[in-house]
C-alpha cells in the first residue's frame, strides 16, 4: 500500500497546473468577470466578488458555497 505522499493528489505532491485555455474562458459566476490565477494558493480569484474558488486536482470548482471569501487585507492588495 502507498504512503500518503506517494498517493496522486497527496500533500507531498506538487499541484496541477490548470489549462491556460481553460483560464481564458472561466470568469466569476456572480459578476461574470474574469478571474485571476493564485498559483501558490491553487485558486481562481474574483476580485470584484471577493470570492477565491479552489483548483482541486486541476479542476476549478465554481461553486458559490464552495469559495472563500477574501480577506479584508486581499481585497486592500486588489486596489
């Protein structure tokens, strides 16, 4: 059996990139604006909602109950 770091998606692995064509296309589900790429955090980021939707195994989940909102000092960086 495999240890955690040497199953696909463990913690130890490094993240999947997301399709950069995807990117171009993808744009917030509430103000359907574009939405900027948080490599390090594996986020989607809609500036103008204030909402970061999370990269899992590559896939942008676009879900509304699925994002985080940001934070009042992320939204500050954003202006």
């Amino acid at each position: 059996m495999a240890g955690p770091a040497e199953r696909p998606g463990s913690w130890g692995e490094r993240p999947r990139e997301v399709d950069p064509r995807l990117l171009e296309i993808l744009a917030c589900p509430i103000t359907k604006q574009p939405l900027s790429y948080d490599r390090e955090r594996q986020e989607l980021v809609s500036r103008s909602a204030g909402l970061a939707y999370p990269i899992r195994d590559g896939i942008p989940i676009m879900l509304v109950e699925e994002a985080r909102q940001l934070g009042e000092d992320e939204q500050q960086a954003a202006r």
